[in-house]
C-alpha cells in the first residue's frame, strides 16, 4: 500500500512544513485540488438527483502545477499528484507544457491526476461547451500523450486543430507523466482503462470498488494493454481496519488525513508513518 496526503483540506500555511516532513517520513505522495476559477454560484452537478459538496467560492486556489514545483525544488523524494486537473478547460500546448515542465524540474516525480470536471458553472465562465465536455477532454489527452512523446506532431480534430509543430524538452518520464483519471462513470472508467495509467474514484465507497476494479481489469485487456491500473482513494479511515477494507477492495494508493486540525497535521502524520510505513 502506497500512503499520501491531501494538501487540499490542509490551511495552505502548513503546505511547506507538511510536505518536507512527509517526504522525510518516506509518504508516496502529496496531492493538491484544482479549479481555474469559480464562479460564484456553483450549480450545475452532472448528475441528476445529486448535489456535489459545496465549495465556497472565496476559497483560495492556487495553480497545482506551479505550487508542487515549489514544493519539488524542497524535497527528494516525494511525489507530486494533482485530485484533480480539469484538462478540457485549457488548450492542450498549456497543459502539456505546465506538467512536463513539473516532471522535469521534480526528477519525473509528477502523478497526473486528471478529469472532466463537474461544476458546469466553471465551463460557462470559460465560453466552454459543458455538455462536449468529454470529447473535448478525450482530445486533450490526445494532444498532450502525442506531445509528450513524438518529435513533430500535426492534429486536425474537433475542438484543436493545428499544423506541424515540435515539443521540448519531454517529460523525465516517458512516454510522459502518469496520468490518473478521476471521475466515477463509465466515460472515467473507459479512460483510465484505455489510456490511464491510475483511476482516483471520486464519489465511490469502499465496498462498491471491487466491481469497478475488476470492470478496470477487463477493459484494460480488451484494449491489449498489459498490467494493472492502479487505484487511488481517500480512505474513510486512518484506522488500520479502514486502511485494510481499502486494500482488500483493490486500492493500492490511499490518501489519508491523520489529523483533525491543521496544528496536529505534522504530529499526526509522524504517529501515522510510525505505525504504517516501514522505515
């Protein structure tokens, strides 16, 4: 079981201090939420019936993909993953570009988590098509992979379209950084099969995951791809029959959150390395 920690219900205060003393307590990971902007009221859940938490406007987000480069330029061995990166709200040549440069400057350290996004609000503010979000966001990741790992590339699609150009430097990691795919229906679970190398459930419990790994398992072979697509979930517990549930479910990355206040976190994530991670 790989251990990480979500800097995103932490006070940003803490953010340095945490993630040093996690990369030195041997933590896999820290993980950082992500919106580009948003708008003031937050309707527009994609599910019908259901209400996604709210999320206050006011409250301060910060661009992952620069603040985890400064948290690189801090540690040695920890890694950086984004819970996650709304990729259909940029261009893919900004997206490309801010996460190779991550990898490169953190040593090929970045987990990139990515989505669809929910809040239909954040689309409209952006004179973005919420309904084409997932074609839309299909094509990014296109455009990023080929990117990341070709010489020169050319695309004429759907919402990108542009001639010959060329991509450097590359990511550390090839043919690019790991991309995990967050979301919860079928179009999420098709693409962490087919071209993700990670799932981040969102909305799913524990006992409703065994299904949707094995769903993972299967698709992933009929689109030939070899090994596993490996499984990140905050755990509903710190305790170690919660920590046990998540594994006998199938995940194998759970992000957890030792403390009840932000004062405790860095007392609180020693007790836990202390008794989860080995030394």
């Amino acid at each position: 079981m790989k251990y990480a920690l979500s800097l995103g219900v932490l006070n940003p205060s803490a953010w340095v201090a945490v993630t040093e003393e996690a990369d030195r307590l041997g933590f896999d990971s820290v993980w950082l939420p992500e919106h580009l902007v948003l708008p003031v009221e937050m309707g527009g859940s994609p599910h019908s019936g259901q209400d996604h938490p709210p999320i206050p406007a006011d409250i301060p987000v910060f661009d992952p993909l620069v603040y985890l480069a400064f948290l690189a330029a801090r540690t040695l061995r920890i890694r950086f993953g984004t819970q996650v990166y709304n990729i259909g709200l940029r261009h893919p040549f900004s997206t490309a570009r801010a996460a190779a440069t991550l990898d490169v400057v953190s040593g090929g350290r970045l987990d990139f988590g990515i989505g669809a996004s929910w809040l239909q609000a954040e689309w409209r503010s952006l004179g973005l098509d919420f309904d084409s979000r997932g074609a839309r966001v299909d094509e990014a990741i296109e455009v990023c992979r080929r990117l990341w790992d070709e010489d020169v590339i050319e695309h004429h699609g759907r919402f990108f379209d542009f001639d010959p150009v060329m991509f450097e430097p590359k990511p550390v990691q090839r043919p690019g950084p790991p991309l995990h795919i967050g979301g919860d229906g079928p179009a999420a679970l098709r693409r962490a099969a087919t071209v993700g190398d990670g799932w981040i459930p969102m909305n799913h419990k524990v006992d409703e995951l065994p299904e949707k790994v094995a769903l993972l398992a299967e698709l992933r072979e009929r689109a030939g791809r070899p090994g596993r697509t490996e499984v990140t979930m905050s755990a509903p517990s710190t305790d170690a029959a919660g920590i046990e549930r998540c594994a006998k479910a199938g995940v194998d990355r759970v992000i957890v959150r030792p403390w009840q206040r932000t004062s405790d976190a860095l007392e609180s994530i020693g007790r836990f390395a202390d008794e989860f991670i080995q030394p």
